[in-house]
C-alpha cells in the first residue's frame, strides 16, 4: 500500500503534509510542525499537529481514497492512541 510512496520534506508547501498520488510521494513539512507547537495553523487542532500524525494521516488517504477528510482525521487519531512505540519510532524513522 503505502510502502511504494516516496517521503518527501517540503517545508514551503501551505500545510502540514499532502500526498501526490500519481507521482507516488508524500511530502511532509517539517517546519510546520515545530510552528504549531505555538500556535495552531490552518486551523488545525494542535493535537493533530504532529509528525506522526500527518505522516499517518497521509498513509491514510493512500489507503482510502475516498474518505472524507473528517474521517481520515478521527481514525488516524484513533490507530495513533492504540499504537505501540515500536511502531511509531518507526514511522518516525521513515521521515529521517
Ligand atoms: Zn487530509
């Protein structure tokens, strides 16, 4: 599934991640996320403003492409609470 997706840092682009499904790549801004420990941006919720959050949050609309943004939110916050710390040293380890 997502395992063929490049993961890119772009820390121009006007959010948090997004996901170019023709060109397979997920790119991820850093720099976005160190800001919205301060403040909340693009009227995100900071608890979702994580890295682990928008990296598993873009896996998720890889995953199911059509669900709406709303849902992509809840179950990616829902899959994060129930995640093992392997698994997300992992993740973060994809992002390095
Ligand atoms: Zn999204």
């Amino acid at each position: 599934m997502a395992k063929k997706y490049k993961i890119k840092i772009d820390n121009k682009m006007e959010a948090f991640g997004d996901v170019d499904f023709d060109k397979k790549i997920i790119r991820i801004n850093r720099k976005a996320h160190i800001k919205a420990k301060k403040k909340a941006l693009w009227d995100i919720p900071q608890k979702d403003s994580t890295l682990i959050n928008t990296l598993l949050h873009e896996k998720m609309h890889i995953a199911h492409p059509k669900m709406k943004e709303r849902n992509i939110r809840k179950i990616t916050r829902e899959k994060l609470i129930e995640m093992s710390k392997k698994i997300k040293n992992r993740l973060y380890g994809e992002m390095s």
